[in-house]
C-alpha cells in the first residue's frame, strides 16, 4: 500500500513537472506572464508558428519569457531520484500537446488538430480529414492554375525579348551596312572632287609657270642684245677721234634699242581664294547635287507587319507575308499604319508624299496616344486628321466623314502643318488646289506626327524629296 501511494505521488509529481508541448520533463524551462511553463526550445518553436501561449493562447512576446529556475532545479532532482527516462516523441501524425492522432481539420486556422485541441477551437469549423482535403486542393490546384499562367505569360514574354534581341541585331547590321554604303557613296563624290579640283590646279600652275618662262626667254634675249649693244659702245669709244666721229651715225644706229623694259603680268600668280577660299564651303555646296533632304522619314518601330519599308525610310507597300517583326508597344497592328519619325510641337512643316494610282489610302497627322494595337475609327474625335481616298471617294475623316471635292485623281498630297495655329491643311500637290483643313488643340508640349495609310497595294507611296537651298548672310 506504501508501495502504490508512493507510485501515485511519483506520477501526479511527473504530471506536474511535465511540458505541456513536449510531454516531457522540462528542460531549461520559461514562464510566461499568464504562468504556463514551458522548455524553452517547444516555446521557441511554437512562437514561430503561432505567437500566443499553447494553453490559454494569451499572446506574448519573446523577451517577455523569465527562466523558471525554481522549475528547472524540481526538475532536475525528480530526473536524478527516479532515474526518469525520456518517453519516445510523438509521430508524425500525432498532435504534439497531446500526443494523440490528428483527426481533425481547422478551417479557419488551416491546420490538422487531435480531439483534445478541438476545445481550444470552439468558434472553428472543425471537418474530417476527408472533408478537409478537397477544400485544401481547390485552393492549391487554383495556385497551380495561377502559376502555370503566370510560367506561360513569362514563357511568351521571354520569347518575345529574344525576338527583340535578334530584331536588334538586324536592325543594327542592315544600319552598319546602309552607313557603310552612304558613306562609300559620298566618300566616292569627295575623291572624284578632289581629282578635279587638284586637276584644275595643276592646269592653272603649269599654265601660269609656262607663261613666266617665257617671258623669262624673251628677258634673257632682250638682256643679251642689251650687253651686245653695251659692248659695241664701250669698244667704239675706245677708238680715236676721227674714226669715232666718222662711225658715229652708224654706231647709233646700230645700238639703237626700241625694246620697252620688262613688265610683270597681272594675274601672273595662282588664284588662291579659287582654290582654297572657303574651300569646305564650295565642297558643300557642290555636294548638295548628290545627297536628297526628305521633310519625313518613317519610324520603322511603329510601321505594320503588313507594311514593307525602303531601305531609307521613304517609301511604303504591302507585304505580300507579315514580317518577323517584335509585337513591341509602339507598332501598329492589325491597323496598316506608319508614323514619321520626328514629332512636333511648335513651328510650321511640310511635306509631299506621292500616292501614284493607288485606289486606296490615308495621309494626315495624328497624336502620339493613337490607339496602335487594336481596330479603330480613324477620325478628329480620335486624335487623328486625315484625308483618304477609298472606293472612289476622296474624304476628310471627320466623325461625318465629308467628301472632298476634286477636279482630277491626285497623284501627289502636300501637307502643311502649322503648329503655332494649331493648323493642319491638305493640297494637290500637282494641281496647287486646297483641298481641306482642320485645326485642333493640344496639351502643352504634345506632339503630333506625321502617319500614312498606303492601303495593301503593291505600289509604295513615297515620300517627296524637299529642296535644298542654301543661304548665306
């Protein structure tokens, strides 16, 4: 009977100096402000899940732990009298308070639970594990469903940079050759000048050294009858008197000299200022019959898959298959459109641009926002102000869309932009008729470019070359 009192004392001592996370004996244990004790490693590891006590779920903080030092040293000598022996962890499946299996499902905490906790989630849904999984798999297949999206909308993104990365690099060797080319070109024309330049040198040096030659032969001959008549005179004065006066006439005679001294010519010198005055100018001027100014050339960024470009960006036609070209922010698609490359915000511009015979077509000048990348109605009210011609008709694109009135097809459509005014007309170039003009308003600093519709036709529209003048003042 001593016996069992003694065991029963022992096991209610055991149950007092057991951590309620662990079920062991404390070790190094903590008390908190609620005083619940526990080790200090289950308390540690259960704050990281959950920062309130594991009993009465009180919150708390770490630094507000205190060792429990009285605890540790009622513990340490219930470890040496009884030569306790650490029970076997709980499994894997088993709660970890209560060591019993985990049958439950806490929907609002999101986590297993044994019987005995079900009392510490009196306001939860508590389901079976049966009813728990589908509830945790619709939410984990709806992440699966979000990631796979998100794999392929990062797949095709990076596809598309790698297209860009190739486009670049065609873009950069069909720039490297067309500078190239250019620069040949114009390197061609300043050779061929330089021989003709050097050539016309040389012609007036030799001619203008020849021309002083000779007269260096002709002051040599007149200098050498000068010494012959010097010496014929020096050799009759030395002869006497009567001999002297009796050859005297014709001495004079035969020393007469009629030739004038000699004279240095005008313009007998190389015209410097001909050849080197203002020489980079003259070079300059010259050059402005080999090279062609265009008011407008096209931003190939912004130019349709539909669209093939020349070569210098003045000239526009169908493609008979869409380019492999990057789906980038700035290009047209599906609309069959091309900007110009430089915007404006003030001053006034103009600029031809030739439409041949082509049935269909649109020209004017639009904002920089114009909708790119889906179907619009080209018209004011959209920031655009065109003129067009399509089945026949030519027409301003106002919202009512209004009919021009022309005399002939025109082959060539002059704009004239007067940002200033906030002005933009349209002409026949060829005929000097007024065909239409509309005004608009712009936020300060917007800009408005040039944009051409060609239509899907095999003949390009071009751009007019300008014409270059130069002044001087």
């Amino acid at each position: 009977m001593d016996v069992d009192m003694e065991n029963e004392t022992s096991e209610a001592l055991r149950r007092d100096l057991t951590c309620p996370v662990c079920q062991n004996i404390f070790r190094d244990p903590v008390l908190l402000q609620c005083s619940h004790s526990f080790c200090r490693d289950c308390l540690r590891q259960s704050y990281r899940v959950n920062k309130t006590c594991p009993v009465c779920r009180e919150p708390f903080t770490e630094t507000q732990t205190i060792a429990n030092r009285d605890l540790k040293n009622a513990c340490d000598t219930f470890v040496t009298q009884t030569n306790w022996t650490s029970p076997p962890k709980a499994g894997e499946f088993c709660c970890s308070v209560h060591l019993k299996p985990l049958e439950l499902y806490c929907e609002s905490d999101q986590r297993l639970v044994c019987v005995d906790c079900a009392t510490q989630h009196g306001t939860h849904r508590l389901l079976s594990v049966k009813e728990g999984v589908p509830l945790c798999k619709s939410e984990l297949n709806a992440k699966v469903e979000f990631f796979e999206k998100k794999i392929t909308l990062y797949s095709n993104m990076q596809q598309k940079l790698a297209q860009i990365v190739d486009h670049i690099k065609n873009q950069a060797g069909e720039a490297e050759h067309r500078i190239k080319e250019e620069f040949e070109r114009l390197h061609n024309f300043l050779q061929a000048e330089e021989k003709v330049r050097l050539k016309t040198l040389t012609i007036e040096k030799e001619e203008k050294i020849s021309a002083a030659q000779q007269n260096i032969s002709k002051t040599e001959e007149h200098l050498k009858s000068l010494k012959e008549h010097l010496d014929t005179l020096k050799k009759e004065l030395d002869n006497e008197d009567l001999p002297l006066l009796m050859n005297f006439q014709n001495i004079k005679n035969r020393t007469y000299c009629t030739k004038s001294a000699p004279q240095i010519e005008q313009n007998c010198l190389l015209l410097m200022s001909k050849h080197v005055g203002s020489l980079g100018f003259n070079i300059w001027k010259s050059m402005k019959d080999c090279v062609q100014y265009y008011p407008v050339v096209l931003d190939p960024n912004t130019a349709s898959p539909w669209l093939a470009l020349g070569p210098d960006l003045t000239s526009m036609k169908e493609s008979l298959e869409p380019l492999s070209v990057p789906d980038n922010p700035d290009r047209f698609d599906p609309c069959v459109f091309v900007l110009g490359a430089e915007g404006y915000a003030s001053g006034k511009h103009k600029w031809e641009i030739r439409v041949g015979d082509n049935p269909r077509w649109i020209v004017g000048v639009c904002k920089k926002s114009v909708l790119r990348k889906k179907m619009f109605r080209v018209s004011t009210t959209g920031g655009m102000w065109a003129v067009r011609l399509s089945k026949g008709v030519y027409a301003a694109l106002t919202p009512e869309r209004t009919q021009l009135s022309v005399n002939s097809c025109p082959e060539k459509i002059r704009v004239k932009l007067n940002m200033d005014k906030g002005e933009v007309s349209f002409y026949d170039g060829l005929a000097e008729k007024h065909l239409v003009s509309f005004t608009f308003k712009l936020e300060k600093g917007e800009k408005v470019y040039p944009i051409f519709g060609p239509g899907l036709q095999n003949v390009p529209m071009i751009i007019v070359p300008g014409k270059v003048a130069i002044h001087t003042s």
